[in-house]
C-alpha cells in the first residue's frame, strides 16, 4: 500500500521549479542569455555560495546556524597566502583546511559542550575570526605571485567548463550522500527534529554536532581557497564579507527547515543559482543592482511562505 | 452535536457520532487511542471544521469555523498540555487578554482583587500575586479551570485532566468539578482511569473507531461491559502474575548499589537478574524516573556503583548505556523519544545504527528488513513504513519506541510508565510483549504508577519512598495491599534490600 508523501512539495522540490521558471522567463526576455557564457558565469559566479550552502545545510539541519562562514573564508585563504607566497601550495592548501577543522571544533565544543547558541557562538566567531585574519597580515592585502595557483581557478575541463562546475558537483553529491545515506545524515536529522530524544536514543550528539560545523568550515575554507586563487590575493577585510547570509538565503529558499529537521542540499544549490540568476538578470537588463536585492528579498519571503503552507 | 462525521485523508475519523451534553452534568467521552474523541472536541472548539452533521446550541445551529467563535458561546478547553504562561502571576493568567484597564494603563489592584475572589470561591487555597509556576501541575490546572470559569463559559471540556495528579490532588479536582455542575456548567470529562469515570461522570458516551457506540448511565453499565464496548475484544481483568519465573541461578544483568542523585534519589540499590521483570513502586517523586535517569547517564551528578553482568561500569551519558546493552523507554514520549517528522523506518533503526551500517553507510536492505520484522512482531499498525512517526497513535508510537530499543538487542530495558496514554487495548498488548521480551531472557525494570500493572508483570518489585528503599517484594508476597503498606509504613519483614 502506498501512501501520498505528505511533504510540503514546496519544501521538496520548490527551488528547482522556481530556477526552471525563472531561466524559462529569462530565455525569452533577456537579451543573448541563451549563451554558453551566461551558463558558465552563473555558476561560476555561484560556486562560493553554493560550497558554503552545502555547509550551511547541515548545520541549518541540527538546529543550528552558522554566521561565522565568511570570517573562516577570510582565516583560511589568510593562511593561504601566506605559505602559496613562499610557494608551499600543497602544505598552503593543507594547512589551510586544518586551520577550518579547528575553528570548526571551537565552535562546535563551545555550542555542544558549554550549551551557548549557536548564533551568539557563531557571531563571536565570525569577530574573533575576522580579526584574526587581519592581523595575521596587519590588515592589508596579501598579494602573491604563483602563476601555479593562480592558473587553477581558470582551469576548464575539455577547454570549456570551468574548474568550479566540477568542484560544485563533487562536493554537493558528497554531501547529499553524507546526508542522506550515512549514519552522520540520519543523525543529523534527527537531531533538529528531537534533540533530547536523539541523545537518549544513544547518539553521541556532542560529536554529531560539533562535526556539521567542522564540515561546514571546511567547506568554508574551500570556498577560500578557490576564491584567493581566483583572485591572487588574500584580502583579510573582504574575503568572504556577507558571504554567510547568501549561503544561509540559499539554504532556506532550498527548503531546509529553518528549525531543524530534513536537510536539502540539492534545493539549497538551486537556491544559490536562484539568487545569483537574479543578479545576472538584473544586470543583462541594464537595471540598478539595487533593484536586486530587493527582488531577492522577494523571493526569500516567498519561498518561505509557500513552505509553510499545510499540504 | 448530531451524526458528526469527519474524514481525514485515508481515513473516516468519525462516523455520525451523537453527543448531547445538560448543563450541570459530566458526560464521560470513552474509547481507545484513535476511537476519534480528540477529534469530537476539536470540531466542538473549532480546531477543525465538521464534513457532515449538524451542532445545535442553545436549541440553535451553530457553524464553528475557528477556534473564536466556540469561545465566544462559552465553550472553553482545559486540555492536557497547560496553554498557560508560567512566568506571569496566578492572577494575570487568568485575566490573559482582559485585564481591567484604567486611564494610566492595566489595574492591578482589580485584577488581583477579582482573581482572589474567583480562587477563594473555588476553595483554593491560591494566591493571585504569586507567580503560576511558584504551583505544582495540579494548582496550575485548577487555574486554567478559574480562568474558564471568569470567562462565563457554559461547558469545560477537560481532556485527560488527572494523567499528572496524585491521588489527593484527583480530589480536590473532583471537588471543583462539582462546584461547576453547581454552577449549571456542563463538563466534557476524557479520562483513561476507569475508576475516576465511575466516580464522577452522569452519563458515559463510548466511541470505537470514529463510530458512535452508544451513551449509558454508570450505574447501567460495569466496568467490564464498558471496557468490552471500547475495544471490542475480551480482555482479562485485573490478572494476576502467571509466569514462572526462578532466579536462583539466573546471573544479575545490572546492579545498583547507594545511587545519590540530589535531591530526589538518597541512596537507593536496586538489581535486575536476566530474564527478570523487577518493578519500582512508589508515589509520584518517590525517585523511580531519577533511579532509571541515573542507570541510563540521562541525569547530572549522581554518586553510587553501577555493575552490568558484574563489571563495574561508568555511565556517563546515553551512549555509553547504549554499549552497555542497556535501552530505555521513558516516561515522556513525545520530548524523550519521539523523532516526529522522521519516518517509523528510521526511528526504528536509529539506536541499532551499529548493526546496519558499514563504513558509515546505511545499508537500506538492512534498515527496510529491521524496521519490517519489528512492525510484524510487535504488530504496529501503519500502512507503510515511511510513514512519519507523528501520524501514528500514541499505543503505536510506544510500540515504535520499544522497537528501536529491541533492535539493539539490549540485555536489559527500562520501561518507565510504558503503558501511560495508551487506550486499554494496547495496554494489553504492551504487557504481554514485555512479558514475550522477559521470555527471551532480557531483564526488565518496569517502572509504573498504577500499581496493579506491577502487581500483574513483576517477579521482584522494588518500594521506594522519598528517594529511599523501602523493602523488596518477592513474587509470592507481592500484592497491593503489601505495596501499599510498604508504601506508608515500614515494613521490618521484607526490609533487607538485594537478596
């Protein structure tokens, strides 16, 4: 016997649909935007926020929240830098990623452990972060020359897809796999639906928890080292700069429940193609990119309210 | 309210049900998880709206289309769950939303004034000014009653209202209740203790599967006739023990000796042998749910020696009972054990993740089969598995619990107030499972407040009293009358502990 899902379908596949209608409306009344081009920008454009969506996802799903992402973008590629200047790329990118894992496990034991919120954590994170990647460079910029590492974020596969639609890729099924196949997953969920209820039935939550907001650093700190390679530079006071609430935006016109529950992370990579599709009409129409934001505005509250309504 | 009918999708909740209700009187609602009475009170306080039948008021039709307008008549609903604020002051909550007002902002002075009145007349002994949380479960529910009564309401409906009562405080309810049928208020009364309804209600109205069974004075009806009505099926009365059970070569699962766990548990030992079902009797905050919390690492600091299988063992949170071979199903299902929007599948499966998953993977053949066997043998009724766990009925959610629990093959399971809430059928059934689970040599700790269940199930059944032991009960000495005794007074017979 087979009943009818009683998920909202908004909750389920909203975004997707939304993204199809707007590239249909945008196929007829933009200007050359049927174009490889607009495609390869929109995801190129995209990438950081899509990475840090797939992070965010998580931790949206245990609850929590996390608007230290932007400030651990800026950390990492920080460090980074540093060592790619002396043309250490492989320890440059190692320790880089190491420098995540800890700022994840700080944030994960103090929420975890000490039972601060999540966001009161996180904010104190993203301060204490930010200064830091100031002063690890005295608050300029870092420049470097390595034609190497800079190469790599103009890498196109088979001389047209750029590098980052195979990032994306890999790193979104990795984590609809991690959600949605593994223990970790299953766990994660059941957290942001029942807290108590998934510790007494014998989770380690204390772990759990504390590793989404280790792999949403992580993922954070990739988005660092692709947008420092983009860039050839460190910039300690806009690296990442409100990068955290476009990743969140994403996260939640994607459908993951604000409160906890089922993570979504192919909505949440339609979400952030939604937002950045919006820019790129805005601007390929000649309008003011001000208009933008409050169309995204629009869109935010909408999807939110469409996920609300009861079947 | 006339051949009511409500259909849900997939299912007809109620079908043409008759309810009539005189002021003055208590009219019982009874019927088994399901049998469609919250569904009845939620269309008579506009939580839903009817398919069919009529509502007929004051001798007029009336169309209820939000929860406002059955207030407006005076319909009003002290459910199970408070819906009070338990910050603000006695008096306050029940004035919510009215407060007398003067020129320069809300009137203390006459609030308190007429809220000591409404108390006094109630014989509370309940002071307005005092915060509502500074009072147990029981006053505040007396409040809510306050707080329906200042609305002019003309009918009550209490849904459950004594699950969290002790004996006396079921009095003192009892003696407001009959002050509102005094006051020509007529009383909506939902209880599952069949002694309560045979104590205070006029006239009984049964329901079975959303079907309309009949309404009958107590006095026409026993208890065994009413039961039967209900679920349809025989079911045996008041049983006693009919297991065999010999321990005296059976090794101990657990042993807990001088738990502390401040302040509610002040040094209590209890042991549970494999295959045993040893039940912690008591009076509500006798320490029984502390002394589980502390086996199972749930509580904070607790002091005391805890072995499993004879090994000294430190608990320090769920986990770590979990590998132990311990499982437990608590008193309070829906914050403690229920993962609502995840499907019976995986809550079924989440405490046995070990034994079905591999590098981390969840392997689905496995999950589907666990998840399949358990649903069989413990017959949960759902239609499919990938149901969400929040669409089935309390007896079942129970049933889910004490399957994810069993998928760990624990050795031993703590069951605290495992058949609370659930209709008389399941009861029934949930007993003769923990029996079938005892039978394959698990041990049991059953913890319950209704002392005939223990009297009925347990081969040793441990007395606590004021976080202290009492006494120990064994098999052919167990009785009510020898819990109750110990219960009250010491008892020197059976005073040595862990024999």
């Amino acid at each position: 016997m087979k009943i009818k899902s009683e998920r909202n379908i908004f909750q389920a596949y909203g975004a997707p649909i939304a993204l199809v209608i707007l590239l249909l409306i945008n196929c007829f009344t933009t200007p050359n935007f049927i174009s490889w081009s607009t495609i390869s920008n929109l995801v190129t454009h995209s990438a950081t926020v899509m990475i840090l969506g797939i992070g965010m996802t998580m931790v949206i799903a245990t609850g929590g929240i996390n608007i230290s992402v932007g400030s651990v973008m800026a950390v990492s590629s920080m460090v980074l830098a540093k060592l790619v200047f002396k043309d250490h790329i492989i320890t440059g990118v190692i320790v880089c990623l190491l420098v995540a894992v800890a700022t994840g496990v700080i944030t994960g034991i103090i929420i975890t452990v000490f039972k601060v919120q999540p966001m009161i954590t996180t904010l104190a994170m993203m301060y204490a972060l930010r200064g830091v990647a100031k002063l690890l460079n005295g608050g300029t910029i870092l420049n470097y020359k390595n034609q190497d590492f800079s190469n790599f974020a103009y890498v196109k596969i088979a001389g047209i897809i750029p590098i980052h639609f195979v990032i994306v890729f890999v790193l979104a099924a990795a984590g609809f796999i991690l959600l949605r196949k593994t223990r970790f997953g299953l766990y994660v969920e059941a957290y942001g639906d029942n807290p108590t209820a998934t510790k007494i039935a014998g989770v380690n939550t204390i772990l759990v928890v504390t590793a989404a907001y280790v792999l949403c650093n992580v993922l954070a700190g990739v988005s660092g080292i692709l947008e420092a390679a983009a860039t050839t530079c460190a910039d300690p006071v806009n690296m990442g700069l409100n990068k955290e609430t476009d990743a969140i935006a994403a996260t939640v016109v994607g459908g993951t429940p604000m409160a906890g529950g089922r993570p979504n992370v192919f909505g949440t990579i339609c979400g952030a193609l939604i937002l950045q599709l919006i820019t790129i009409m805005i601007n390929m129409n000649n309008v003011p990119y001000s208009y933008s934001l409050v169309l995204k505005a629009l869109i935010i509250v909408i999807s939110i309210y469409a996920q609300n309504i009861k079947k | 309210m006339k051949s009511i009918d409500k259909i849900f999708p997939g299912v007809k909740a109620l079908k043409g049900v008759n309810f009539n209700l005189k002021s003055g009187e208590v009219h019982t609602l009874m019927g088994e998880n399901g049998a469609g009475k919250s569904t009845l009170i939620k269309i008579l306080t506009g939580v839903y709206e009817k398919d069919g039948g009529q509502i007929i008021f004051d001798g007029r039709e009336v169309h209820f289309t939000n929860t406002l307008d059955p207030q407006k008549l005076g319909i009003s609903t002290v459910y199970q769950e408070l819906n009070m604020i338990p910050y603000l002051t006695v008096g306050e909550n029940i004035y919510l939303g009215r407060y007398p007002k003067t020129r320069k902002g809300i009137d203390w002075k006459t609030l308190h004034e007429n809220a000591q009145r409404e108390l006094d007349d109630m014989g509370l002994s309940i002071s307005s000014r005092e915060r509502l949380n500074h009072y147990g479960t029981a006053a505040q529910q007396m409040v809510s009653i306050v707080r329906a009564i200042s609305l002019h309401c003309r009918i009550v409906v209490l849904d459950e209202p004594t699950s969290s009562l002790d004996t006396k405080e079921v009095e003192t309810l009892f003696g407001i209740i009959a002050k509102l049928k005094a006051k020509k208020i007529g009383i909506i009364f939902i209880s599952h203790r069949l002694d309560e309804v045979y104590a205070i209600s006029d006239r009984i109205t049964v329901l079975k599967d959303g079907s309309y069974e009949g309404t009958y004075k107590p006095a026409e009806l026993t208890q065994y006739e009413l039961v039967r009505k209900m679920v349809g099926k025989e079911i045996i009365q008041e049983g006693i023990n009919t297991r065999n059970y010999d321990g005296s070569n059976k090794e101990y699962v657990v042993e807990m000796e001088d738990i502390f766990y401040y302040p509610k548990v002040n040094g209590v030992s209890v042991a549970v042998k494999e295959g045993e079902i040893v039940g912690l009797a008591g009076l509500l905050g006798s320490g029984r749910t502390e002394v589980a919390q502390v086996l199972f690492g749930y509580a904070g600091n607790a002091s005391g020696t805890i072995k499993v299988k004879g090994n000294k063992v430190k608990i320090k949170a769920p986990t770590d009972a979990l590998k132990n071979g311990l499982a437990f199903v608590t008193e309070n299902r829906r914050e403690e054990g229920v993962i609502p929007n995840m499907t019976i599948r995986e809550n079924i499966s989440i405490s046995g993740m070990p034994q079905i998953s591999r590098w981390g993977f969840i392997q689905r053949k496995k999950q589907v089969a666990l998840a399949e066997k358990y649903i069989q043998r413990l017959e949960i009724k759902t239609p499919t598995m990938e149901q969400k766990l929040k669409n089935l009925s309390g007896g079942n959610q129970q049933k889910v619990l004490l399957a994810r629990w069993l998928a760990t093959e624990p050795d031993l399971i703590i069951l605290d107030e495992p058949t609370r809430g659930i209709d008389v059928g399941a009861k029934k059934e949930v007993e003769e499972l923990i029996k079938e689970i005892a039978g394959q040599g698990i041990g049991v700790l059953l913890i319950s407040s209704e002392i005939t269940e223990l009297v009925r199930n347990c081969d040793r059944i441990f007395v606590l009293r004021e976080g202290k032991n009492q006494g120990v009960l064994l098999k052919e000495d167990i009785s009510e009358e020898r819990i109750m005794k110990q219960i009250v007074e010491h008892d020197p017979v059976s005073r040595e502990v862990l024999t």
